[in-house]
C-alpha cells in the first residue's frame, strides 16, 4: 500500500469557551473549521513544495494530519494564546518547518517565539528560509476556555 504524501496546507485556528474543559477544546476545533473529524497530531514537517490553500471543508470523520498548539484555562482573567509558524525553505526540494507555541501570554509574544523557533529549526538545519508565515489566536478566560492554532496538511 502507498501512503500519500499531503502537497498543501492551511492555518486553522479558533477559541471557545465550554462547560468543561473538554467541551472547551471540542468547541475550539470546530469553531476553527475541524471539528468534526479526527485529528492526527504532525512532528512539524512540511512536505517539500507544499503550496498554502485556503481552508477547505474536510470529509467528517476523516482523518486529518495536523500540527498544533493548544491551551485550556479555567482560571477567569487569564490570557492565553496558541501560534503555528511555518518555515518555507529557499530550495523547495527541502521539507519546511512548523513549530508550535501556546502559553499563558499576550498573542504577539506567543507568535515571536513560535517564529524564532522556526528560525532556530533551520539554523541546526543548516538551510536557508524564504519566508515564515504564522498565525496566533489569543482570549480572556471567562469560566473555561480554549485557544487552537493548527496547520493542516491536505492533498
């Protein structure tokens, strides 16, 4: 059997507040477009010439290669924040980096630190980026909530 190997990607985020924690991240993922499908977690690499699309509506029930940043806090007042950045490398028959970040931070700290790891990633790499795009997703906890940032491979 041949595993197809995914061309193209796009960013996914959303936040929610639930009744629960769970019901907090469940309503996170679908109010950022994939909810409704099984996500399978990515160690952060892009395949080589991968083009970026638009979000596309997924086939519920699939499965779905994604990688993320997530954070849940119960703690009312609290800002939390998660970001993905991508790494596109200068010769596009290398593999791009995705590095994920969330913490209990304003979003712009949390998007600059998930962008210097991206860079940090193609130092020990040793090659050289084209460009690095990001997103980030940032909330004030009322009772229980959820940030979701994701970068999602397709085909």
């Amino acid at each position: 059997m041949m595993v197809r190997t995914p061309d193209k990607y796009f960013f996914a985020k959303g936040t929610s507040e639930g009744p629960t924690r769970l019901n907090s991240f469940d309503r996170a993922l679908i109010n950022s477009g994939i909810g409704d499908t099984n996500l399978v977690r990515l160690s952060s690499i892009v395949p080589p010439s991968s083009q970026e699309i638009e979000p596309v509506k997924l086939p519920g029930g699939a499965l779905i290669p994604v990688a993320y940043a997530s954070l849940t806090s119960d703690i009312p007042g609290q800002i939390i924040s998660a970001a993905v950045a991508i790494g596109i490398p200068e010769n596009d028959s290398l593999p791009g980096l995705i590095m994920e970040y969330s913490a209990v931070l304003e979003a712009e700290h949390v998007e600059n630190y998930a962008r210097e790891m991206v860079l940090e990633g193609f130092r020990y790499r040793n090659r050289k980026i084209k460009e690095i795009k990001s997103t980030v997703i940032s909330t004030q906890v009322e009772n229980i909530a959820t940030v979701f940032a994701g970068v999602v491979l397709w085909y």
